[in-house]
C-alpha cells in the first residue's frame, strides 16, 4: 500500500475562512444529485424559471390556474432545477512549476489552491477529479481521477495532490484535451498552471473544452521578477524544464525581455477573452487565500449584482 501523504498544503485556518464562501459555477450544470447548483433542465425546485403553454401527460399539478383564470389557457410553471457541480482540477507538472519562491515552489501554490477548493467543493456535496501530469514515471502521460463524490474520495484524490512532482516538458495541452473529451458532463474545470510554453495550442485546447460545455477557469501562477527582471548583476538563469543555462548581464537584455513579456501577457489576454475562460492572473507573492477568496466571492451571483 502507498504512504498516506502529508497534507501541509491544507492550512485549517484557511478552509475556515473560506468555508462560508459557497462555490458557484457560472452556467447550469447536469448531475443526478440535488445541489446549489442550476441546471437546464427543468423540475419543481422552489426557483420559478417560465411559463409554458400545458400539452397532454403535463402533470396537472403544475398548472398556474390564476394565469388560467386571467387568460382562458392552460400554462404550466417550470422551476430551475439544482444540481451537484462537478469540479476537475487540470494542474500543469512541467519543470518550471519547481520554481521557488521564498521557500514554496509554484507547484506548492498550486496544491495549495486545488486541495482547498477540492475540500470546500467536497463539504458541499459536490464531485471533484483530477487530470494532471504522473509524479514519479516519464513514461506516464497523465493523471487521471474522475470526478466522485463523498470523504473517501476526496482523501484519494488529495492523496494525489500531494503526490504529483514538477518536472520535464509541460503536458498540459494534452491533459486538457483529454479532460475535455473524457468528462462527459458539464464541469467547473480549473485549470492550474504558469503557461510558459508555446502558447499557440492554447487557445484550440481552451475551445475544446468550452465546446463540451465546460465552465473554465485559469489560475495563471507568475513571479513579479519573471514580470519585472529587475536584476542588477550578472546573472545564471536556469531551465528548469531541462534546456541549457544562460549566463547574461540583464542590463543588456532588460528591455528586449520586457518588451517581449509585454506581448506575452498581451496573446494570454487575447486567448482568453476570445475563448470565454475565467482568467485569474497570480502572483507569488499573494496569500493564496486571498485569491481564492477574490474567485469564490466572484462567482457568488448576490455579491456580483451588488458589485454591478
């Protein structure tokens, strides 16, 4: 049998903090289970959705016999029916998610971010998977946890979460399409990752998912010195996916690299925006709590009617 893992990426303090906080998706969901979230089909939840006119078999119940007393016609009242949401996480291993900062490395940040978000989703009857990179073997393309609900396993997948490892060459282009065509039903997909690589593909994988239907968000995980470089003396810069160093006095390259991280952070707001995607830019140095708050608060429709 494996270890149980250490979950220090949890931090008590935080998940009651945010536990108040319920997670919304921003578009109807489908699920066989009765939650806090809408979906497009029509039942007798207690939220009115329409009127229709009624048809033979209609359960009669369901007449509004005011609208009949005033019209003369037979109408049926639809309700918004809830549901469970389900929520899969996609979290980029490459090897630049190894970077550190003061002390924790990207993928820290990104285990901390997906193993609260999973708890919380957990604690309110919804589903929660993984597809990620395999921690431990090169030949394995990816992780793969579909979406379940209830404590055993979300003890299973944050097991995993604690498990996967940073390195090699990104693939997370490939674990979005596969997410994209294994998830059969509508999801919250969280997407997790510093997105430093050819960004060309990007877009297509984001189209894929919001082809099936999928409510999409990226947490974009950056450093404000990969932003700023503002480095003052010669400096070794390291691949940390495997490529050669680079020895380079910055003041040389100061402003061929800022005009190029310019037009970086230009073409991820552009795929973005085009492809519909919740798009949360992340620092570092931020209180992934905070960040999490700000995303949670967010979706919440009462709070974002009376920030309108």
């Amino acid at each position: 049998m494996a270890e149980p893992i250490q979950r220090d990426f949890l931090d008590s303090a935080v998940l009651g903090k945010l536990m108040g906080l319920p997670l919304n998706s921003r578009q109807p969901m489908l699920g066989s289970v009765s939650g806090r979230h809408r979906s497009p089909i029509k039942g007798s939840a207690l939220e009115f959705a329409q009127y229709r006119k009624y048809v033979p078999g209609d359960d009669t119940r369901r007449l509004d016999w005011r609208t009949w007393g005033r019209t003369d016609r037979y109408y049926i009242k639809e309700f918004e029916a809830d549901t469970n949401l389900r929520l899969c996480f996609i979290i980029d291993t490459s090897g630049s998610m190894a970077y550190e900062h003061e002390g924790k490395t990207r993928l820290d940040y990104a285990r901390s971010m997906a193993g609260t978000l999973a708890y919380l989703a957990s604690q309110q009857g919804d589903a929660v998977g993984l597809y990620s990179g395999m921690s431990g073997d090169q030949n394995s393309a990816h992780q793969e946890i579909p979406a379940k609900r209830g404590p055993l396993h979300l003890r299973v997948l944050l097991d995993q979460i604690g498990r996967i490892e940073a390195h090699g060459e990104t693939q997370l282009i490939g674990a979005i399409h596969e997410a994209a065509e294994k998830i059969s039903q509508r999801a919250l997909i969280v997407i997790v990752s510093d997105l430093l690589f050819d960004l060309a593909p990007l877009q297509e994988a984001f189209q894929h998912l919001r082809f099936r239907k999928h409510d999409v968000t990226l947490f974009h995980l950056l450093d404000r010195e990969e932003i700023d470089f503002d480095f003052d003396r010669p400096t070794r810069f390291v691949d940390l996916e495997g490529g050669p160093s680079l020895l380079a006095d910055p003041s040389l390259i100061q402003k061929k690299y800022r005009e190029a991280v310019s037009q970086y952070l230009e073409t991820v707001d552009r795929i973005v925006n085009q492809s519909a995607i919740d798009y949360h830019r992340t620092f570092l140095d931020e209180p992934y709590d905070e960040v999490l708050a700000r995303f949670l608060t967010g979706r919440n429709p009462k709070t974002a009617r009376s920030a309108r």
